[in-house]
C-alpha cells in the first residue's frame, strides 16, 4: 500500500497498487496550480482516508479535462483525486514512497517556458497527446 499527503497532512490517501505512469504538463495552468509532476492511478485502488471535508475543488474549462483539488488548509494541490474516470492524475509530489517509475511523457510542452528544460527522454507531445 502507497500513501499520500498534502503539505500539512489533513488531507491523507492511500493507493492499493503503483500509479501506472508519471507525466509532466507544462500548461500554464498546471504550472500555476502547483501540479506538473502527475501519477495516473486506478480510481479502484484510491480512496482518501482523512480530509475529505477539507478538499476545494477547481473546475477544468476547456481545453482542460481534469479538475484541480488542493487541501483548503494549506493549499496543496492534490490533482484530480474526486474524478470519475478509471484512471485520473494526482499530484506525484503529494505521494509519500519513492514510485521507482521513469516519466513516460512530457505535455503542452508547446507552453512550457523557455527556461525549463526536459533532461529525460520521454516522449513529448505539442499539446494534450488525447487531442
């Protein structure tokens, strides 16, 4: 079992398997929310077992199709942890074991700024790779 946090540990999860694989999105909107390093797990083997009153949500507009969760105490953005799909992101860094996964893509790296650079090898999509 994997666990999870936010910054202050109010808001607390648990994983039953390893998140099937890590990305990195370079939206403006990720980077500003605090949630470009992204672990896509299986909705069946997630749940949250404290905090859940203490989650805000923000709302995806399109282009975007996940929302953003974040702790209401401390602000740590969690990823989409209420989705309703199979698999969903959640923030990487809120997970608490060392996942020994490689990323496996890189996203809108059409806006990525121009003083991050990509040191893996990835793969590398323009916008969002599903478009």
């Amino acid at each position: 079992m994997i666990k999870g946090s936010c910054c202050c540990g109010a808001v607390q999860f648990e994983i039953d398997s390893s998140p099937h694989m890590l990305g990195m999105c370079h939206c403006s909107r990720c980077r500003k929310l605090g949630a470009s390093a992204l672990a896509f797990v299986s909705a069946k083997d997630f749940r949250i077992t404290a905090g859940l009153d203490g989650i805000a949500t923000y709302k995806a507009e399109p282009p975007f199709q996940f929302d953003r969760c974040f702790c209401s105490a401390c602000g740590t953005a969690l990823g989409d942890v209420f989705s309703a799909q199979a698999t969903f992101p959640i923030n990487a860094h809120c997970i608490d074991a060392d996942l020994a996964l490689e990323m496996s893509f890189h996203e809108w790296v059409a806006d990525k700024p121009s003083w991050f650079c990509i040191g893996d090898q990835a793969r590398q999509f323009a916008q969002d790779p599903h478009d």
